[in-house]
C-alpha cells in the first residue's frame, strides 16, 4: 500500500514546517524589492508562514506590500540565497 506523502501548499507552511524542511524564512517587499531572512524563533512553531506578512513592513521604504515565504538553499550549490537591499 503506498503512503500519502506529507505535501502542503505553500500558503500552508508553518515555522515547524521550515525546520523540517531544511528551509529559511524569507521577507520580500514588493515595493522596493528587499529581500532579508528573519530568525524563526520570534514566532511559535504553529504560525503559519504567510500569515506572518500581514503584521509587517519593510524596515527600508515602510511598505506594508511586503510577503513571507519559505526559501530553499540552491539546488546547484546548496548556498542560501543573497539577502538584497
């Protein structure tokens, strides 16, 4: 009998979820185009990943247009991706 893999939508993701995964919390303005990691351990493990967004701004231009998600090392390299400012 074949098992049902453990897949979540993106929207689904948790903080628990990240770690699992072996996945960063990335922010992502969509107004000026920032991109910055954010330490997980500021939420608890049931948060959901794109909830987070909603409380936020971006700390470079004020925009509340801003998005969470999660991000995952090059699969070419396994290097992280570069925060941008």
């Amino acid at each position: 009998m074949l098992q049902k893999l453990d897949t979540k939508s993106p929207a689904d993701l948790t903080i628990s979820d990240l770690g699992k995964n072996d996945q960063r919390l990335g922010l992502k303005c969509n107004y000026c185009s920032r991109f910055r990691y954010m330490a997980t351990h500021r939420f608890p493990p049931e948060t959901c990943v794109s909830e987070i967004a909603k409380s936020l701004h971006c700390a470079k231009c004020g925009s509340d247009d801003v998005e969470t998600f999660a991000v995952s090392r090059n699969s070419e390299n396994g290097y992280w991706p570069a925060e941008s400012s």
